[in-house]
C-alpha cells in the first residue's frame, strides 16, 4: 500500500517540475518532452537532490545515513525515470528504453540520445508535437 502512495507522490512531483519548468511539456507520461525541456528538469533535479542531502545532512548527520539517502535517491529516480519514458517517446521509442539508463556501461547509449539528439519531428506514434525551431 504503501508503494503505490510512494508511486503516486513520485509523479504528483514529476507533474509539478514539468508545469514549473516548461510550458509546452505534456502532463502524462504518455506524451512527449523535448529535449531543451529535458535538460532543464535534468539539471533541476541534480541540483535539488545535491542541495536537500547536504540540507538534510548538516541537520541531522547521524539519522541521515543509508535510509534517508536511500529514500532521497529512490524518489528522484522514480521521477526521472518518468520524465525519461516522456523524452523517449519523443525520440519515437519506447518508454521502457529508459530501464537501459540503469545499466552500467549501456547507460552511455541512452543518455546520449536523450540528452543530445533531436526528437522525432511531427507526429509519431506517441503524439504530435510540433516543433518551433
């Protein structure tokens, strides 16, 4: 039970970075997210991941050792690995290409293409996106 609630708090946050950070990003993991959108929440996430441990850390050293961390890391791997199906829908695959970003030395080929190469311009089979440039 509780894992469905973990679940569910995970893509409440996902949501909420997606409407912060870009307009123009889809509000379910079914949609598409470009790649200037990507980076941007990528780059937010490491920060406030490095900031909320160092945060959590100086308040408290000695209860913040392997849980909190744990817990910490789980939450925004869940929420990236979200956002990375989105991205990988737009680059016209499937959402479950993300599970290679976790995968020691395969890791390279996926993050590379969804940090770096263009998405499918016009429609695929995961929605029509329009680009602007």
């Amino acid at each position: 039970m509780w894992i469905a609630a973990f679940g569910h708090l995970t893509i409440q946050l996902a949501q909420h970075i997606e409407v912060c950070m870009c307009k123009d990003a889809p509000k379910t993991v079914y949609g598409r997210m470009a790649r200037h959108s990507y980076w941007r929440i990528f780059i937010v996430i490491n920060i406030a991941v490095f900031f909320i441990s160092y945060f959590l850390a100086s308040i408290s050293p000695v209860k913040f050792e392997l849980g909190g961390r744990i817990a910490i890391g789980l939450l925004f791997t869940v929420v990236l690995a979200v956002l990375s199906a989105e991205r990988c829908h737009d680059r016209d695959k499937s959402g479950y290409f993300a599970i290679l970003l976790f995968v020691p030395v395969v890791c390279l080929w996926p993050l590379v293409e969804l940090l770096f190469l263009r998405g499918t311009v016009g429609p695929n089979k995961w929605l029509f996106r329009v680009f602007r440039g």
